[in-house]
C-alpha cells in the first residue's frame, strides 16, 4: 500500500484539538453506480423464499413424514443407536425449519422431544405416551396450521408438552446433575 505524501493529509487546528484527515485509498477501488442499478441482496433472498413459499408446505410434509417413520421402527424394534438417531435428527430438522416452513409450534414441539431423546437416561424406559404426544402434536400442527384458531391452540399445546417433558425430564436425572441443571435451565420460550 502506497503511503500518503505529507500534502494528502488535512490538518485542521481547533482550540482544544486538532483533527487530522488523510485519504482514503479505497476511493480509487470503488465504482459509483446508479440507484436504479443497485443490488439489494435481501431483497433477492425475500424473492426467492416468495417463490418456494408454494414448496414449503411439502418440505413439511416429507420432514412429518420421516419423522413419523422413524418413530414407527423404533416402536417396531426398540431404540437402537442408528434408530435414536434418526428419530433425533428428524425431530432436529422439523425444530431448524418449521419457523421457516410457516410452522413456528412445531419448532417448539420438536425441541422438547429432541430434549427427551438428549436427556433420557434410558429411552426404553421413556413411556411411549410421551413419544407419541409429540409426534402427534407435530402431525396435527402439520395438517391443520391453515386454520387460524390453530396458531393458539398449537401454543399452547407446545408449552404444556414442554412443560411435561421437563417434568419427566427432571424426574427421571435426578441423581444425574450435570443434566439437571441443564435441563432446569432456562431456555427461550416457544413462538406463540
């Protein structure tokens, strides 16, 4: 980088201080252009989410899809590694996009169970009732998130599974400590 000759620099003296102003080489770099030729990036990426938007609901529906069918082959086979983890990466998935699939609840929903599958000392043991209110919750959320009396409903139902996943959570580590204080541990409440 070139270094700025004495002449480039602007010296103005005040009476308590002096402010010293130099070029900026970056002015050779850079190129105006007209208003009406301007990228607006965000504005390209809210155009092309407008224009998946119509797919988004079929996103849904396969991540349902496979969540549900994971559930079903651990009910079929009991909880080995590879089926745990594919129950958990499916729940994980619908918790990453549901808000952006236009389904916010779900996200909460599936938080809570990935919670379960996480913090489980043994998911065998896990009542099934608990699995399955999740998944239901997710499916129903899934199928019904036209109407507009859903959006409270699903709130609320995500708060109160919440709220017994962490019960049953707390209940069951109790001799565990380092996973109670993270499961005691505030976390941010679902979109309502």
């Amino acid at each position: 980088m070139a270094k700025n000759s004495a002449k480039d620099i602007e010296v103005k003296a005040f009476a308590t201080h002096h402010v010293i102003t130099q070029p900026n080489p970056l002015r050779k770099v850079l190129r105006r252009v007209e208003a009406k030729d301007m990228d607006d990036p965000v504005a390209r990426a809210e155009q092309a989410l407008a224009g998946l938007s119509g797919q988004f609901k079929d996103w849904m529906r396969i991540e349902v899809e496979r969540l549900s069918a994971a559930w079903t082959e651990v009910q079929q086979d009991g909880f080995t590694r590879k089926l745990r983890d594919e129950l958990f990466h499916a729940a994980h998935d619908i918790k990453g996009d549901a808000a952006t699939f236009g389904f916010p609840s779900a996200a909460g929903i599936a938080e809570s169970l990935c919670r379960i599958i996480e913090h489980a000392p043994d998911l065998s043991k896990v009542p099934a009732e608990l699995f399955t209110h999740h998944i239901n919750a997710i499916l129903a959320i899934a199928h019904e998130n036209t109407r507009l009396d859903s959006i409270s409903v699903s709130a609320e139902l995500s708060r109160r599974l919440r709220k017994v996943a962490d019960e049953y959570l707390a209940h069951v580590n109790c001799d565990r400590p380092e996973h109670l204080e993270v499961i005691l541990a505030p976390s941010i409440a679902p979109a309502e």
